[in-house]
C-alpha cells in the first residue's frame, strides 16, 4: 500500500471503527454524542474518524472498566492536544491521572472488605456491630453521610 494516501484514505467508517476497536457502532455513536471522540461527515453525511481514533476508544474502553466516570473521561482527553496525533508521552500523562483515584478506590474497597469479613458466615446483621446491616449508624460517630466512600 502507498504511503502517500490522501489523509481522508487513511480514515475509518463507523464500522471498520468498530470490527477494529470490538465496540459496538450504538456505542461509537453514544461516545461522539458525548464529546469523547469526533467524525467528520463526508457528503453523503457519513461519519469518517481519524486512524488515532481506535486508541481514544481503547482508552475509553479501559478508563471504563477501571470505573471511570464519563465527564473525568472526557475531561482527560480534552488535554491531548488538537493540533497533531498524541503521542505515547501524551497518553502516559493522561492514563496517570487515575493512579491517585484507584489508589484511593483501592483502599475503600479493602476497608469494606475489612468490615464485612465479619459477617462471613455469621448472619447475624446486628444494628450495633454489623457493616451490612447498618453501615453508616455504625460509622455515624465520624460525622455525617457515608463515611466510607468519603473518607
Ligand atoms: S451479619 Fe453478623 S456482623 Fe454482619
């Protein structure tokens, strides 16, 4: 194949996007509705996306399974710059940004792993000690609302 393709040659159509990215052409469609990834229309009005395009969806995907919200989703690649392809340096910088929030989100898990280890097995759900029967009155005397996901 050539390698003076014209820029539009090396585009996708909404389906070779998703035979190469494994996401659903609905689900490509919803990520452009919310601003995660861009097309241009030819003019017969189909949408065409850029080569870099799969690595923006490989990137969704991921941040997705990690449980990543939307809006930090987007927010985060709204720092790739717009002039030119990212690079590997660019995505390394933004996939940084959710080592601090699975950290954190590591450590809430193990603490409510921590508190309903105890009811393996006991049955009990006591409204004095146990964390699945009454979880925030148990942990009230720290201040208001659920205490562990804000902590
Ligand atoms: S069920 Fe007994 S401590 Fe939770």
């Amino acid at each position: 194949m050539s390698s003076h393709l014209a820029p539009q040659a090396k585009e996708l159509t909404v389906g070779e996007l998703a035979d190469r990215s494994g996401v659903a052409a609905s689900a490509l469609r919803f990520y452009e509705r919310e601003g995660l990834i861009s097309s241009r229309r030819t003019s017969g009005n189909q949408r065409r996306y850029s080569r870099d395009t799969l690595r923006r969806v490989a990137f969704i995907r991921t941040s997705q399974r990690l449980g990543i919200p939307l809006a930090a989703i987007r927010e985060a690649l709204g720092l790739l710059p717009e002039d030119r392809t990212p690079t590997r340096q660019d995505w390394a910088r933004i996939s940084e940004r959710w080592r601090a929030d699975l950290d954190e989100r590591i450590r809430t898990l193990q603490r409510l792993r921590d508190d309903l280890s105890e009811c393996i097995g006991c049955g009990c759900l006591s409204l004095d000690r146990c964390a699945l029967s009454n979880p925030y009155d148990r942990l009230s005397t720290h201040g208001p609302g659920p205490r562990r996901l804000i902590e």
